[in-house]
C-alpha cells in the first residue's frame, strides 16, 4: 500500500495554529519537527553528563520548523489533502484577525507531498511515540516499549494505531490534569467524543464506578473498547457509539469533552442534561481565543465556571452545574 507524506513548513509560531487547524479537519496524529527544540536542549547540555551527541541531530538545527501529516494514497486521502491545503491557506487570515494573538508570523506555510510505500511507514512512527507523564500520576505508554512506574503512578496502555492520537497532545494532557483533580473514587464519567478511549481508561484508573465513552465515528469505538480491554478496565468502562444529542441516556457525576470550541459549546445545553445534579463539566480542544465566548456559552445555560488551564494556545475550563 502506499502513502502520501505531507509536510507543511512555516515559522515557529505556525506550529500550534497548524495542529489547531489539522484537529479541525479531523486529523489527530501529525508529527513536529522544531529546530528549537534542538537549541533549547543543547543550551542544556551541561545539565547532563554526554559524552557523544548524534551530528544528525545537530544538524536539525538549522533546520524549518515542520509539521508532518500522512494519508493512505487512495481517493480519501487525496481527499483529504485538499482538505489540508484549504485549512492551511486559510489561516494567514486566520493570523491578520488576531484569532493566534497579535503580531504573530506564521513564516512561508509551504507544503510539500510525496508519495511513498508504506513499507517503512507502517511502523516508523512509533519511534516518535514514547512513555510520557501527561498529569500528576498518569502516564501513557505504547503497547511496544518498556516502562516501570514510579511509586503511585498508573499507567495508560495504548496501540492506536495511524488514525489516532497517542493522547500526549496539550489538549489532552489538560482533560487528563483536571480529571486527576475533580474524578473522585465512585463517580460515574461520561466521556464525549471519547476517540481511542484514553480518557474514558483514564477515568477507570482514577476508581471512577462507571465510565461511559460515546463516540460518532464507528472505527473509534473499535479501538477504545481495545484499548479498554488492553488496559484491564472492562468491568468499569465501555464504549459506544452514539451522538449525545439523542439515544444516550447515561447521567454522570463528570462529563468530559476533547473536542473543539464549536462543538463544546453545541454540546453544552445537552451536557447540562446528562449531569447528575453538582455534575462537572470538564472541557478542552480550545483555543484561549476563544475561551471568554466558550465560558459565556456556558453562563448563559447556568453553568458556573470553576477553573480555567492554559497550556500553550490552547485551554480547558472547568464548570459546575
């Protein structure tokens, strides 16, 4: 089978904006390559004891800052490379309305394909996909690689597979943070949109009762209830799918939501009526741009907003019925 690499270079503040644009789209699984982060570790390096560093390393140094997105070569992943090019062209406007912040310079936007065998492919991204500490105790790590939990850490097992996040990106890393905070032992957690289902094994790690995750996409649900049997949560979480806004009829202590902006405030109304009464509405996959219009959204249905997290241009807000 072969595959289609799209590469989209830019600036280093293009970086998010780029991913922002891609989640959009529906794409959860892109590759970063940033130079600085090269210059930021070298800047470092007398921290550590090295005695050798790779010279190809070095050389990423000087380097564009990259975001890489690979599609199957077929008549929906041409598809979706158009899609890619018209949510890239669009955010220089994006950039002039001060959606990014102000002065933001997102550098050329170029975008470059090639098509290849997936030979290679198949398996080379998981060199990108290692163990990491995304909250106070929880840690996500792929089925491949070897990791040893430190004393109070629970460990989130994934295989997800090229279509789905590793659940390392900021947006979820927030969701995860916040759960840590406000999922208590025997709460019952709805998760909206649950994709591969990290956060709904989250929920089952951090001794919630009941864990629901509903999702729209057929192929998602597969691979959360794996991803649920892989992690030994059955008895506390499924999967299925379904759309919040009609047939779904599970109320829950916390309700949590990595979607975007829009779809979190579409939602809200009907999240209201699937709270048991005190019920937490923990929501992420927002841009800060857009988190006082978010907020408002939900002040207008009755909500009370307890917490807002920033992490990078993205945010996630807390809100209490």
């Amino acid at each position: 089978m072969k595959y289609i690499q799209i590469d989209i270079r830019g600036s280093r503040q293009a970086i998010e904006p780029t991913i922002a644009a891609l989640l959009e789209i529906g794409i959860t699984d892109a590759v970063i390559e940033d130079p600085a982060d090269i210059a930021d570790l070298l800047e470092k390096k007398n921290d550590y004891d090295w005695d050798y560093i790779d010279e190809s390393i070095l050389e990423l140094e000087n380097e564009t800052p990259k975001v890489t997105v690979f599609v199957e070569e077929n008549e929906e992943g041409r598809a979706k490379l158009e899609e890619i090019r018209e949510a890239v062209a669009g955010l220089e406007a994006r950039a002039e309305a001060g959606e990014f912040g102000e002065g933001i310079d997102l550098g050329s936007l170029d975008i470059s394909v090639k098509v290849e065998d997936d030979s290679e492919w198949k398996d080379n991204w998981k060199e990108y996909f290692k163990p990491a500490k995304v909250g106070k105790t929880i840690v996500v790590k792929p089925t491949w690689e070897e990791y040893k939990p430190a004393s109070g850490e629970k460990v989130i097992e994934i295989d997800p597979g090229m279509a789905f996040g590793t659940g390392t990106h900021e947006t979820t890393s927030l969701c995860i943070r916040l759960m840590e905070e406000y999922v208590k032992p025997g709460m019952k957690v709805l998760d909206v949109g649950c994709g591969s289902g990290i956060l709904s094994v989250a929920a089952a790690l951090l001794d919630a009762s009941e864990v629901l995750g509903v999702e729209i996409d057929p192929v998602a649900v597969e691979i959360a209830k794996e991803n649920i049997a892989l992690n030994g949560v059955g008895n506390v979480a499924r999967a299925q799918y379904g759309d919040l806004t009609k047939g779904i009829d599970f109320k829950a202590d916390v309700i949590v939501a990595n979607l975007m902006a829009d779809l979190v405030m579409m939602l809200s109304e009907d999240v209201a009526k699937h709270l048991l009464p005190g019920g937490i509405y923990i929501s992420s996959g927002i841009l800060t741009e857009k988190e006082v219009q978010v907020a408002d959204t939900m002040r207008a249905l009755g909500f009370k907003i307890m917490e807002v997290k920033e992490d990078g241009m993205w945010c996630a807000i807390v809100a209490k019925l």
